[in-house]
C-alpha cells in the first residue's frame, strides 16, 4: 500500500475536502430560499472519496456519476460556477439549465455526466473505457456508484465485460450503507461485503475508510497505477456516511429510519475535521493555515453562487433546442 | 363517502386488498419507509406484516419477474415505483413475460400483476423523472393500462386492478396526489375501460386523463361562464379505451379536442384522434386537435418549462379556435396563484 501522501497532497486533499463541504452547506442553507427548484442530493459526510479523487485522477481521466454528483463533479475538477448555475437552472449552467443538479457535466474537466437513474451511467463508464482501450491511451474510466447501485442488474452485466475485455475502470463505490431510507440489512444479506462481489467476478478490489481521506488517496493511489500498467477493473469500496437527508438540505435523523446514535457516531468521524487535526497535529499546516484557506473558500464559493444568481435564466425557446445533433 | 386525498384513497385501496384477498403483496423501493411512497404505503407493513409488504433492492427488472413468478404461483403482487422512469428498467419483464404469458401458452395462465407508477412533473424533475409513457404501455398487447384523475377513481381503479386477471399498469401523476376528493367506503372499485363524463356539453367533446382533466376542469368551467358547454370526459382507462362514449359524444357535438400528458408524436391523443376519424368520420364538423406536450424531455430550469405542459388557457384558446368563437382565455390565467411548476403551495421540492 501506499505511504501515506507528503505534505503538499495532504494539504490539496485537505482544501478538496473543505471546498466540497463547504459548497454542499451553501446549497443546503439557500435551498429553502426556494430558488434552487430541483432535486439536490447532497454529500456532506461523504467528501473524502471525491477530494481523494481530485489529487489521484489525471484531468484526461473520464468520471462518470449518478445523482449524488456534486463532490464527484468537483473532485474530478468540474467547473464550480457553472454547477451552481445549473441548480439554480441559468443559461450559464454546465448543462444550460436543462439537466439541473442530476444532471451535471464538463468535459474539459473529463467529467463525463452524471445520471439521475440509479446505475445508468455505470455501464457508459465502461464504454468509455472501451474506447480508450481501443485507441491505446493510458487514461482511465472512473465510475461513482452507491452501494444501492450494485443491487441493479446492469451493474453485473458491465463489470463482467469490464473484466472480460480488461479494461481501464476504476468502480468507487461509496458505502453509505443507505438507498434512500433502506438500509443495507434490508437489501443486502447480512455480512457481505460489497467488494467481495466484484472480486468474485473478476476485478481486483480494496475496501476501506471512506471517511479517511488518506486512506483513500493510498487505496486510490495504487488502484490507478495498476490500471495504467494494464491491470484491468478495480473496485474500491469506502466505507463512509451521509449527514443530511437523502434528498434535499435537511437533516432527517428524526424521520425513523436511522438513529441519532448512528449519525453521531459517524458525525464524530467527520472526513474534513479529522484530517484538518491531523495535519495540525503533524505541524503540517496550522491555524493561520487553516483560516487562510477558509477564507479563500469562502470567497470563491460566495462567488460562484453569486454569478450564478446573477446569471440570467435561458431563453424559453432553448427548451427546444438540443434534441439532435447536427443540423 | 370520505373526503381523502388521492394518495390517501390509495393507500385505502390497498389497505382494503390486503385484507380481503391473502394472495395481495405490496412491495417496491419505499413501501415501508417513513415517507411510505408520498404516503401512499403508510401503515400497511405494520398492519399486514413484512411477509405481505416490503421494501426491495434497487432492482427493478429482477422484481417485476418475480413479481411475474409470484403471479403465475397465485399471489396478486402490486409493484410500486416512485417514478415510472424508474420502472423503465423492467420494461422485458413487462413486455416480454407480463404482457405475453397468458397468449404465448395459449391461455394457461394469466399474470395477476399491478405495477404503480408515479409520474413527476416541475420543481426540475427533469428528463429522467417526468415521464409520461401511457402510450407506450397501450401499445402494449396484453397489458391493461389506467390513470385516474380522482381519488375516488384512484381508490376504484386500482381495486379493480388488484382483483384484474391481467397485468395492470396504474399511472399515478404526483401533482394529484394532493388532491382531495369524495372517494366511497369499502370495497367499491371502478370497472376497468370505463370513462367518465364530468361535464355534460353539446358544444365540443374534450377527452383528458389524470392531470390533464383537472386542467380540463378549469377550462371547461370557464368555459360555461363564456357560454359554451363543452362534453368532457375522463378517460380513466387508456387501454382498454372506452370507444362507445367518445364516439356518442363526438356525434353529438361534431368536434373533439383531446389532451394528453405525454409527447404528441404516438401519443394516445393521436390514437384516439385517428379511431374517431374512422368510426365517426362524418359526425365530425371540425378538424379534431390534439394537445399534448412538446416532442422533446422535460427540462429542469423553471425558465424552460413555463410553456411545456398544456394549460387552461390553452385549452380555453383551442376550443375557441374550433368554434371559431374569440374567448379572452386571459382572465383564467389570471387565477393562477402558485408558481408554473408546483402543483400547489403545499410543494416545496425536492421530491
Ligand atoms: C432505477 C432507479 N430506481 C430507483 C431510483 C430512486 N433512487 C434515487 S437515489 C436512490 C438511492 C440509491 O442508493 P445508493 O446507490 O446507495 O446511492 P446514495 O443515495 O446512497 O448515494 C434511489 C433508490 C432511481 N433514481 N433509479
Ligand atoms: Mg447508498
């Protein structure tokens, strides 16, 4: 396994947490302003795996996501305006307004799309994976999928060619151990462990603490040189937890479906907190440090919300432009 | 007779099911959870137990054949998905085991099987949670397909299509789900392929279906003030289609107007447009219309979808075009309070 990252990655990893965390709370205190008028699933809680992402893929990497995309978008180096914009549904959103948060895109950031059907985008992933092994490039195909996702058929179906063909897909599995307000107990039978499946047909896995962002950036680290040097599919599965509700900005721990005590428990393993005090207590960054970077975090995120407030919506007709390609 | 909501006339029809058939299951993503399917599923695992009522994985093909399997075996399952667009993932079972069975083993067995699906509309659903597919479904030889407007149909249709011996798909749109109506106690069901007429006119027949009557209703009302007195019947059943009452009132009225909440190309709009221009060719006074959504998705900004679905006002200018009758269709927009993508002030997203 990897060591553990030096101080410049440890300090990147620790901004990508703080910027996601801190974009994900905004979304949730302006929500019920009601000018965001879609659905948003927000990944407070769950930050390390795309902040680990942001510092291990390469830009000409692809990503593909599902509806909990915010963090992944970013991590993967998305254009943070433009995904704002698009929640608040602006002509300057990454997809003109007509995909909203569920819907995110920037390919010069090589983030491909993300999908709002529980495991659409997984086999699409593979495809683009396919074409990079047929064009020779050392690039990868990274898949964010939830541990609802591998409950669907199409999940088998693509590693199994994934693993057939060998090629370069990277699965990040983000164990929140929840779809929607089902726990795994209900879906899953006890004791299994997810990255077992995708052993079983073939890929090459790890699993660990998704919470842990070094632990991430190492289990990341090693999968993504494997897979350049030709090693075929890995899945990696991280353990980790969602603070809010499935959908939308509030907490929901009183709804019944999970306890208090649980939320607590992971809340104490807070992603952003427990890294930013270990590199405290390293003496690689200190509290200078750390109100510096919250400073400039503020500053951009309080911007790019208000470019996108100022942004103007599209023109109707553009609801009916888009259908086809070409003319 | 009760004043319930649509979605509480639901979980009353299902709650009747339960309990006077042992072979009625209830399952799908939610069914038990504290939303309970937007309120839908509420209280039925408690009362009927896990065994009969339960959540599922994120698996929608592989339940929908098994809820085949368990037809075939003798269980009546109801299928619940939040979204129809979900259910998209089933579609082999549905086509090519559900819809085919009872034919292709020259009528061994029938496949008692109800799948709910909720339709979502506005607050950015989007492409992928906004579709209206009826058409689809009626195109489908061997399913039976229903998409009620009321809670008192809401409550009816489904317990006839619990107690159907045939694959039904029940369209559910989530802006009704609100909505309350008178809905009969007890046991009470609404024949399947049966409409209903709400308004009774000589001037046009207007045929709608869920979202599209409440609409209608509007229109029709506004309408009568204006001195035009419009037919309009709820479809209630899109397959199998009541013909002998659209065909009565066409030749009553010589015009149809008909809405639909789906696409216009293929629409079931079209269909009954052409089966009207076959069997009533020369009741009619008028070139029938249709009205119906855009031939494209449904995009998520608000700014894109102001003029995407069919409104009143729209309905109120077809009509007066068709009698070639000026009507001010203003005064009705007017009435509107709610922004154009909440079904009410109730709906504060995000679901
Ligand atoms: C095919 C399909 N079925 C159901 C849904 C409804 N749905 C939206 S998100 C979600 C949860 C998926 O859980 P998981 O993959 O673990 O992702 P998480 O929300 O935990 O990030 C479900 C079931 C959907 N979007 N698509
Ligand atoms: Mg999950």
């Amino acid at each position: 396994m990897s060591a553990r990252p030096d101080a410049g990655v440890s300090r990147d990893l620790l901004y990508h947490l703080k910027r996601i965390r801190r974009v994900e709370l905004e979304i949730a205190r302006r929500y019920p302003e009601g000018a965001m008028r879609c659905p948003v699933h927000l990944s407070v809680g769950q930050e390390a795996v795309a902040a680990a992402v942001a510092v291990t893929l390469r830009r000409e990497d692809l990503a593909v996501s599902g509806h909990r995309a915010h963090a992944h978008y970013l991590g993967k180096g998305g254009d943070l305006t433009a995904m704002i914009a698009e929640i608040y549904g602006k002509a300057t959103g990454c997809s003109g307004g007509k995909g909203g948060s569920m819907h995110l895109i920037d390919e010069a950031a090589g983030f491909m799309g993300s999908t709002a059907i529980v495991g659409g985008t997984i086999p699409v992933g593979v495809g683009l994976a396919l074409g990079m092994k047929q064009t020779g490039t050392d690039q990868i195909s990274c898949i964010f999928l939830g541990d609802g996702a591998i409950e669907a058929g199409v999940f088998y179906e693509s590693l199994n060619f994934a693993v057939l063909k060998r090629l370069p897909v990277l699965f990040v599995c983000e164990n929140n151990l929840y779809s929607v307000y089902t726990p795994l107990a209900k879906r899953q039978p006890a004791g299994r462990c997810i990255a077992d499946v995708a052993a079983a047909i073939g890929a090459r896995t790890a699993s660990g603490d998704g919470n842990d962002v070094e632990q991430v950036w190492s289990l990341m680290t090693d999968a993504v040189a494997a897979l350049r040097a030709g090693s075929g599919p890995w899945f990696l599965e991280l353990a980790t937890y969602r603070w809010l509700e499935h959908c939308g900005p509030f907490y929901d721990n009183d709804i019944g479906y999970r306890s208090e005590a649980e939320f607590r428990a992971w809340q104490a393993r807070d992603p952003v907190a427990c890294h930013q005090a270990r590199l405290i207590e390293r003496g690689v960054i200190d509290a200078a440090m750390v109100a510096r970077l919250d400073a400039d975090i503020d500053g951009e995120v309080a911007q790019a919300f208000a470019a996108a407030e100022a942004a103007p919506f599209p023109e109707p007709g553009a609801a009916f432009t888009d259908l086809y390609a070409g003319p | 007779m009760a004043q319930l909501t649509f979605a509480a006339a639901i979980n009353d029809a299902l709650r009747i099911a339960l309990t006077i058939d042992p072979r009625v299951i209830c399952y799908g993503l939610g069914t038990d959870d504290p939303k309970g399917v937007f309120g839908t599923t509420a209280g039925l695992q408690a009362q009927f137990g896990a065994e009969r009522v339960f959540d599922m994985p994120t698996a929608e093909n592989a339940m929908t054949g098994i809820g085949v399997g368990a037809a075939l075996y003798g269980l009546r399952p109801v299928l619940t998905h939040q979204r129809l667009d979900f259910a998209l993932l089933s579609l082999d079972q549905i086509v090519n085991n559900a819809a085919k069975w009872h034919f292709m083993f020259g009528g061994r067995r029938a496949v008692p099987l109800t799948i709910r699906m909720i339709m979502g509309r506005g607050w950015g659903q989007g492409p992928t949670h906004s579709q209206n597919l009826q058409a689809w479904f009626a195109h489908i030889p061997g399913l039976k397909v229903v998409m009620p407007a009321t809670a008192g149909d809401a409550k009816g249709l489904l317990l006839s299509a619990i107690f159907d011996d045939n694959p039904v798909i029940f369209l559910e749109h989530r802006w009704l789900h609100n909505l309350k109506g008178e809905v009969a106690e007890g046991d009470v069901r609404v024949p399947l392929g049966r409409a209903q007429r709400l308004r009774r006119g000589d001037a046009i027949t207007i045929v709608a279906m869920s979202t599209m009557t409440a609409e209608a209703l509007h229109a029709v009302d506004f309408l009568a003030d204006h001195g035009v007195a419009a037919d309009l019947i709820d479809l209630r059943s899109i397959r199998p289609l009541d013909w002998d009452m659209i065909a009565a009132s066409v030749k009553r009225t010589g015009r149809l107007l008909v809405l639909d909440t789906g696409s216009l190309t293929g629409s079931v709009a079209g269909e009954i447009v052409a089966g009207i221009a076959e069997r009533g060719w020369n009741d009619l006074q008028a070139a029938p219309r249709r009205l119906a959504v855009p031939d494209f998705p449904e995009a998520t900004s608000p700014a894109l979808t102001r003029t995407y679905h069919v409104r009143a006002e729209q309905i109120v200018d077809a009509v007066a075009a068709m009698l070639q009758r000026p009507i001010d269709s203003a005064p009705l927009a007017a009435r509107r309070t709610h922004p154009h993508d909440v079904p009410g002030a109730w709906f504060t997203g995000p679901f």
